[in-house]
C-alpha cells in the first residue's frame, strides 16, 4: 500500500554552512505524513527567548504523525533571522508602539548576536528533536499596514511603483483596490529580491528546503495581466530549481521545494501560477493544495492525477477555520476533510495555524487524522463547503477572493411549482458499502441548516434520486434567533435545521436537490439553504 504522509509546519532551524567540499548524491526525499505551518509568533515571548521556547513547540507534536516543521520566517518582506538579502524587523527603529513588537525586536536581535538567530535556533533545536523543517516565505501580503509600521518594508516603502496598485486609480471596494498593496511579480526586481530571499533560506541555513507561500496572499500581478504573465512566475521557480540542484549537488544535502497553492488549476493560472506546469516539470518536490478554505468541494483529485508519474508528491491542505471548544461535531468535521484528502490518494497533509492549539487538544486529532487506517472507522462530517470571502473587500478578503472560487453554498431557494430544485452534489470520502456489509456502521444522517426558515415553509428534499421522507425540525423563532441558534457558522447564527436519518448516502457524489414547494408570502426576507452536513457513525468510531 502508498505510503501516506502528513506535513505540519513549526519552526525552522538555522545553521550555517560553506558550500564547499566533497560532493555526494543527493540523500533521497523523506517520507512524511503531516506538517504543521507555524507563524513565528514564539518571538513575541516576554526576553530574554531561549532554545527551550522553541524545543517546547516542537515537543508539541511529540507522539503524533508530524514529520516536519514550516517556520514562517516573516511577513512584507521583513523577517525575524539573520538575513543578508531582506530586512530584519526592527532593524535602524528606536521605539515601538507595542510591546509586542518590542518583544519580538529584542528576541530576534538577542539571537542574532548569540550568533543563533531564530531560524538557526529552530534548525537546531528539530535537528535534536528528530523533527524535519522547511522555512516557510509568505509570497506576497495584502493587508493594509500603516506604511511607517516596523511590518512595512522598507523595499515596499522606497519602491511604491512596485505595488500591484502603481500608479492607482482603482475604485475603493473593488478587487483591484483590495490588493493594491501587494507585491507585483511583474517587476524583475520584485522576482529578483523573492528568488534571492527563498535560495538565501537554504544556502546560508541547514534547512531541509523552502516552502513558498502562495496562498498569503494569493493575488501576484494586475488581475488583468495575471495569466499572460504567469510565465514570470514560472521562470522565477526554474532559476530557484537550478540554484537548489546545485546546492545538492555541492553538499549532497536533500533540499525539497515545496509550494502551497489555491484549489484549482484554474484559480491559481487567474493569479498567475501556472502549477500544472510546475508539476510536470518538476520545479517543485510537494505541493499543498487548496490552502484549506474549501476542502470538501475542491477538486483535489485534478492535482493527483497531473502528478501520477512524477515526482511530485501531493498534499492536502487545512486550515484551522473551526472553533476548538465547539461541539465535537467540529472535530468530526476535521476527520471529515483528512478522510478526503486521504481517500483521494493524498501523500500528506499540512495544517496552517493549528500550531497554537493546546497540546492534548492537538495531539489527539493529529493521531486520529494521520493515521488513514484508523480514521477510516471514527465517526465523520462531509460538508459542502460554503462562500468565505464576500464584497465589501478588503486587502485581505480581497486576496482571497481572487484564489479561491465560488461554491456551491449559500443558494436561495426559490418556491416552485415543478419538480426540480437547486441540484447539489455532496461528497462522502468513506466506503459505507463496506462499512455496511461488515457491521462497523451504525448509520447515516443528513443535516440542512437553513437562514429564515419558518414553520410556513414547505420542502421536499431528494437523495440520489430518492425522496426522504419529512425530516425532523429543530426551529427557532426569527425574533430571537440570534441567542439561541442551532448552529454557529463563520459567525452566523442559522435558525433552523432538517435532518433526515437513516439517509441513503453513498461514497464518492451524492446527488442532492431541495425544492421549495411553499413560502410565506408576506416574508421579506428568502429562504437560504446555508450549509449541508452527512453525518457517519460507526459502532467503533468515537464521537
């Protein structure tokens, strides 16, 4: 059977070392499940920081599945290590209006002059720890920081006409206007000063490689030029490749490239990145897919199919968009997301900002959604995944959006006198026939959580060309809605919710069509089929 892997991103060490002596093969890629991506945010501990603050974090994942470390080494091209190509944070300012960034400036100066800087600190500390680690460089930044900020670079500050927004002009609340702030990739200088920066990180550090982050933020070009000017992109990832396999070639160190990326080919070539290309070429060694935003309705498995007969291996992206302390639904959802990623032939999986989570809370689902064998029968939640990022946009909203694309929820349903309804496809990732057949399975249940539903309102719901019988109601006033609602999504309260037993699910696409048949007339506001949740429980599964 494939070995599968995970990846998490933590924090990356430093140690640096000639590119001189005898040369030797390449040590071959590592096998690795999960990655944990952390923000560096350990810098703003009250000083002095030691290497015990970064051995606590990597101890973290102690007994789990995680096989290597992603330490984001700063954002807007300012960065917390011993850089010689970007700009230290702090670097030439006397005061600070936080102490939080006074903090983080006297950490990373400290460790600078020991000689250790962060990133050598964690290089150092993982090597102890058995722990693999990649330095993880966000590719671009869109929020709107004050341009005086110890966050703003001094290369964005000297250089505006670099700015995606040069010379201006667009409308406030469009797109365009939302990532004006953001680095264009247009620009041979901007390329120039990100390839330097990303081959700095594994030149002048002992790293096992470099991932680049292209999903914060994912806009790199006027949204306009982005797909005639990809190429850019694609020659800037040739030159990094060439001076990484010479490198490897130099000091036989194992050097991996890996890129995380939107959901779909599609969306990723609408910024410019041309990732099919990428993968048939080989300028990357793992890819991240999705950036976590829309797990269940992505079609992962585009990516793993361009990557069969390559070297490329294929990882599914989370994100940690769900509330820890919420029901254990929740957690059933994350079981959810790895069993699609998994089932669809993922060799890994990597978590972005699950790193601050407590670490019993963390080690218990790092175990269950890394080890594909056992998640298969602990009880799950497949979604359809709902729309994020709306208009008004801002910087960071705005980025988003231009990645990730829309889906196939919130739809308004509208009252009909034919016999068809929104068509929705639901997505099961477990083998439920199986599950059937051997006993393991309990049942089935599926969920429709609704905006504005009243007891005035009648619905008929199809499954796989079936109709369920009337589901049971859990209803609640309109009026008061906001303090008892049902259920809590993306800071939404949703009032009422059907749920069918027993439903006839299968794995893979489920076919499922809600029709309106009845709607109060004097009601303002439509009906709006707000999420859609199946349920699996398993007779060996925990809850």
């Amino acid at each position: 059977m494939k070995r599968r892997q995970f990846i998490i991103g933590c924090v990356t060490g430093l140690l640096s070392v000639p590119l001189t002596g005898a040369a030797s093969a390449p040590a071959a890629a590592r096998k690795r499940r999960l990655i944990s991506n952390h923000d560096g945010g350990i810098l703003s501990v009250e000083p002095p920081i030691t290497a015990d603050h970064f051995r606590e974090s990597v101890r973290s994942y102690a007994g789990t599945p995680v096989d290597a470390i992603s330490w984001c080494v700063g954002d807007r091209e300012v960065y917390n290590y011993d850089t010689k190509v970007g700009e230290v944070f702090g670097r030439g300012r006397a005061t600070f209006e936080n102490e939080g960034d006074w903090r983080v400036y006297k950490n990373t100066r400290r460790l600078i002059a020991s000689g250790r800087c962060a990133l050598a600190t964690m290089v150092d500390v993982c090597r102890q720890e058995s722990m693999d680690i990649f330095a993880s460089v966000r590719m671009n930044s869109h929020y709107v920081t004050d341009p005086d900020s110890p966050h703003h670079s001094e290369f964005r500050r000297k250089h505006p006409e670099f700015l995606i927004g040069a010379p201006g002009g667009y409308s406030k609340g469009s797109r365009e206007y939302g990532i004006r702030m953001g680095l264009n990739y247009a620009v041979p200088e901007v390329r120039q000063r990100m390839a330097a920066t990303i081959t700095e990180l594994f030149t002048s550090f002992e790293t096992d490689g470099v991932e680049m982050d292209f999903m914060r933020h994912p806009s790199f070009f006027k949204l306009h030029e982005a797909v005639e000017n990809s190429y850019h992109m694609t020659n800037m990832l040739r030159e990094i490749k060439s001076k990484r396999d010479e490198v490897r070639r130099v000091t036989g160190r194992s050097i991996e490239l890996v890129a995380r990326v939107p959901p779909t080919f599609a969306d990723a070539m609408h910024v410019g990145l041309d990732v099919r290309t990428w993968i048939k070429e080989g300028l990357v060694d793992i890819l991240i897919a999705g950036g976590g935003f829309i797990p269940f309705d992505m079609p992962f498995e585009d990516f793993v199919a361009t990557a069969r007969g390559t070297n490329c291996q294929i990882y599914g992206g989370m994100e940690f968009l769900r509330f820890r302390n919420a029901p254990t639904s929740d957690v059933e959802i994350e079981r959810g997301i790895a069993s699609r990623f998994w089932n669809a032939g993922a060799d890994g999986l990597q978590l972005f900002n699950y790193f601050a989570q407590p670490t019993a809370w963390k080690k218990n689902l790092l175990n269950e959604i890394g080890h594909p064998d056992q998640l298969a029968t602990l009880d799950k939640r497949f979604q359809m995944d709902t729309r994020r990022f709306n208009p008004p946009w801002n910087g960071h909203g705005a980025a988003f959006s231009t990645a990730i694309p829309a889906v196939q929820l919130p739809v308004t349903l509208l009252q009909t006198s034919t016999d068809k309804g929104p068509a929705l496809h639901l997505h099961v990732a477990d083998d439920l026939q199986s599950a059937r057949e051997n006993g393991t399975l309990v049942g089935t249940e599926l969920g429709l959580y609704f905006d504005n539903l009243t007891s005035g309102d009648e619905i008929e719901v199809h499954l796989n060309g079936q109709r369920l019988k009337d589901g049971q109601r859990n209803q609640v006033d309109l009026i008061s809605f906001w303090n008892k609602g049902q259920r809590k999504d993306g800071g939404r309260f949703l009032n009422g919710t059907v749920v069918f037993d027993s439903a006839p699910l299968v794995q893979g696409t489920n076919l499922l069509e809600v029709r309106l048949l009845k709607h109060p007339e004097n009601l303002a506001v439509p009906l709006k089929l707000a999420l859609v949740e199946a349920a699996v429980r398993y007779g060996t599964g925990r809850g």
